[in-house]
C-alpha cells in the first residue's frame, strides 16, 4: 500500500529545530532577522506574506513588513533592496512575486544581495548550488530533500526523473537530487513519449504546472512520487475526472465550488511506494525552509 507522506508533520518538526537553533544563537546575541517585501493588494500573496511574518514571531526570528505601493518603480524597489542589504540586523531579503508589470523583476532580483538570499534565486547562488558549493537553495527544493531524508528514502543511485524545468523548483531540485549522488532526467513539454521516461523513475517530481498530467500509466510501481503541483480546479469535469467516488472531495468541492489537484493524478498515488498528496505534502515545507534558510543566512555572514 502506498505510503503518504507528511509534509506538515516534517514542516513542524523542522520549524522546532529552527526555534532551538534561534535559541542558541541568542545566547551568543544573535538574532536572525528576515524583511519580506510585498506590493500591492494580491490576496494569496497577503495570505501567504503573512504566514510568513506570524512563523518568524513564533520561532524567535525578527521580521520587518515592508509594503511598496502597486505605483512602486523598478528604481524605488532597486533603492529598497539597496537598504535592505547594508541593514546588519537583516540576514534574509524575501521580495513576494509576482510583481507589478512595471518592476523588473529579474534585475530586481539579481539586485538583493547573495548573502540574504534566501529564496536562493540569485545567479550566485544558482551557480555555488550547480558546483556543489554551500549556497542558499530555493526553498520548495530543499523541503523535497528534507521529505526524502526524513522519510527514510534512498536518494544515492537512484533514477530520478524531474518533470518541469524552472528555476524555482525543476533546475534547482534536479541539482540537489544529483549533489546526492542520483542520477537525474529533466523533463518539459518538449520532451517526446514523457511516459517512457517517467515510468523510468525511482524518485518522481512533477512540477510543471498542470492539473493530473502524469497519470497511473506513467508511473514505475513502488516509485517515490514528489508532487509540486497545486491547481486550483472549479469545473466539474475535471472535478469527475479526478476525485469521482471521493466522498469527502464531493462534500468540499460543493461547498466551496474549487479544490486543488496536484501534477499527477490521484489515482496514480495508489501504484507508489511513497508519495506527497496535495494539500500536505510538499506545500507546507516552503515556510519552514525559508525560516530554515533566514537562520544558515544569519550563521552564514557572521563566520558561525
């Protein structure tokens, strides 16, 4: 029977080791501090940019909301990030995308500084994680890591195969996965006969962004599926074509009109070995990982 994996569960119990490492580093007058910079009124980018600032109050780590009105330029947020790197007492930049049309984002995020880049979206640090060099890592790939290890699943010598090619979460988790010794496929939407391929994989990620794409067919039996994916779907036949027969999906579809589906079609989850479901899985790790990171910023620039 395939196993669920707990990603809220992990998520917790990184967070507790994240408290207790602020604790220490308190004890030598360190305090590691995270600014989270959001503009304008996008309510998931709120929500979430606020579940951000509420878990550093509860681990001990100091957090500065900075919130740029949606008129905001390209060189006024240049000017911000600018400040935001000299302040001592700030050893993590998250600057919450997307952005407003007008910003450029890439520029801008080449602008913080690889120090407190604790998205890990920095060329820098792209290039230190390429080399197997110590870097800060994008967080939903490390919190993938994190899920492997703590589960008890092999990473060293195992086939991998990687369904999507971002630079958030397909490129940097590919590196990871192959600084661990497993050998490593990327797939993208170009890539011919994707079910040849992914029926290869002993460690399956899918995070290209559309709802159910790999399907049962797709999958190795007893492989470890990493499903990134959140889709919001509100039709009801694509409701159907997911979650017919699931009685408590029925009762929330209903009464919220949505829910969320990951990359990979349920039904394929029952042919793993392993899997992440979604919602539980792999989302609830990003938070704790970028907390994770504010801290290794702060140990990081003080030579700890």
């Amino acid at each position: 029977m395939a196993r669920a994996l707990d990603g809220a569960a992990i998520a917790a119990a990184i967070k507790a080791e994240v408290a207790e490492e602020v604790k220490r580093l308190a004890a030598r007058g360190v305090r590691p501090g995270l600014a989270a910079v959001l503009v304008g009124h996008i309510p998931a980018s709120e929500m979430y940019v606020r579940s951000k600032v509420q878990t550093c109050g509860e681990l001990g780590l100091y957090s500065d909301l900075i919130a740029p009105p949606e008129t905001v330029t390209t060189e006024e947020m240049m000017d911000l990030v600018a400040s935001l790197n000299d302040r001592d007492e700030i050893d993590g930049i998250l600057v919450q995308l997307p952005l407003p049309k007008q910003v450029d984002t890439k520029a801008l995020l080449d602008r913080v500084s690889p120090a407190k880049d604790v998205d890990g979206f920095h060329p820098v640090n792209a290039g230190k994680l390429q080399a197997g060099r110590p870097a800060l890592a994008p967080c939903t790939p490390e919190g993938i890591i994190e899920i492997l290890d703590r589960s008890g699943i092999a990473i060293e010598g195992q086939r991998a195969v990687v369904v999507g090619r971002s630079d958030i979460v397909g490129k940097p988790v590919a590196m990871l996965l192959l600084n661990r010794h497993a050998t490593v496929t990327i797939c993208h939407s170009k890539t011919r006969d994707l079910g040849a391929v992914t029926r290869e994989a002993d460690i399956l990620v899918a995070a290209i962004g559309r709802a159910g794409l790999i399907t049962p067919e797709m999958v190795k039996p007893g492989a470890t599926i990493v499903d990134v994916g959140i889709n919001r779907i509100t039709e009801q036949a694509d409701f159907d074509r997911f979650f017919a027969g699931n009685a408590k999906r029925t009762e929330s579809f209903a009464k919220r009109g949505s829910t969320i589906v990951g990359d990979v079609h349920p039904r394929a989850y029952e042919l793993a070995g392993a899997y992440t479901p979604v919602p539980g899985g792999v989302g609830p790790l990003t938070i704790a990982m970028l907390m994770s990171n504010t801290v290794r910023a702060a140990k990081m620039r003080r030579g700890l």
